[in-house]
C-alpha cells in the first residue's frame, strides 16, 4: 500500500471561548468548571471539554443557534461558550455587540480544511494530477500574498482578533 500524499490545507480556523469580559482569562480547559457552560448544537466540543463541562451538571445548557447563546452571556443567565473565531465576530457583528462578550486569546482546538475530491468523480480524469496542481497553486497564492489580500477583502482573517 503506497503512502498517502501530504497536502496543504486551504484554511485553518481556531475554536475559542466567548464569555463576558470578567471570565475571559480562560487558559486551560479547567478554569471553565466554576463556569456555566452554554453548549451550542452543531459545534464540535473536545472531549475534554465535554467532560468538564458536564461535570457541572445543573450549570450546563444548550442552545439550538450560536446567537441564543451569546444573548443568553449577555443577559447573565449563562457564562460562557465555544465556536470558531470567525463565526465568534460574525455573530457579534450581527448581533450589535462586538465589545460587549470577549473571545479568548486561548486556542482550544485548531482545525485544517482541505479540498478534497470523490473518487468516483468522472471529472477529475487524474486526480494525482488535480491534486499537485490544486497543491502547487495554493503555495503559489500563499507565497504571493494572494491569500492574504483576499482574506482581508472578505473579512476572514480568522484569527485577527483586533477587528
């Protein structure tokens, strides 16, 4: 069996805490038990965090959408909860309250995106090929700077937090 190939990711996004500026200074995932966790359905929690989390029991909820939790933070009936950086500002954005919560400076999980490609695809007559050339155009954008411009210019510099 020959080894897979190594790609690039596409992006990476960082999942982060968001919390009323008083608990912002979460720096390991213990600091969240005194805490009344929000969990939000659809987001991929650590089993850490779970754990911790649920080892509250009556100070754990859930929330069916990311903008219900955040208003439930603001409103004092939940402390704090975790999604991706970027999806983070965009609902604070929305919501009109892009001071009023903090998302934390701590990392908790960092994922890469890949561009992937069905093996039973009738397009992709060479996917090897595809694939090198999908490769070597991305280090190209990256290298150039294009990624960069183009992360700025639709406002997904996802783990600028001085936005």
């Amino acid at each position: 069996m020959s080894a897979m190939p190594t790609f690039l990711y596409l992006f990476t996004i960082s999942l982060r805490f968001v919390s009323r500026p008083v608990h912002a200074n979460i720096r390991h995932v213990n600091d969240i038990v005194p805490l009344r966790f929000e969990f939000v359905r659809g987001v991929s929690y650590t089993k850490e965090i779970r754990e911790r989390a649920n080892t509250l029991e009556k100070d754990v909820y859930t929330s069916v959408t990311l903008e219900h939790a955040l208003k439930k933070i603001i409103a004092n009936r939940s402390d704090i909860t975790m999604a991706s950086t970027h999806t983070l500002l965009s609902e604070l954005k929305a919501l009109g309250y892009p001071n009023t919560l903090t998302i934390g400076k701590w990392i908790v999980k960092e994922k890469a995106y890949y561009i992937t490609g069905s093996k039973r695809s009738k397009t992709l007559t060479d996917p090897t090929v595809f694939f090198k050339n999908m490769q070597d155009s991305l280090v190209k954008a990256r290298d150039s700077g294009l990624l960069d411009k183009l992360s700025t210019k639709y406002g997904l510099n996802l783990d600028d937090l001085s936005h």
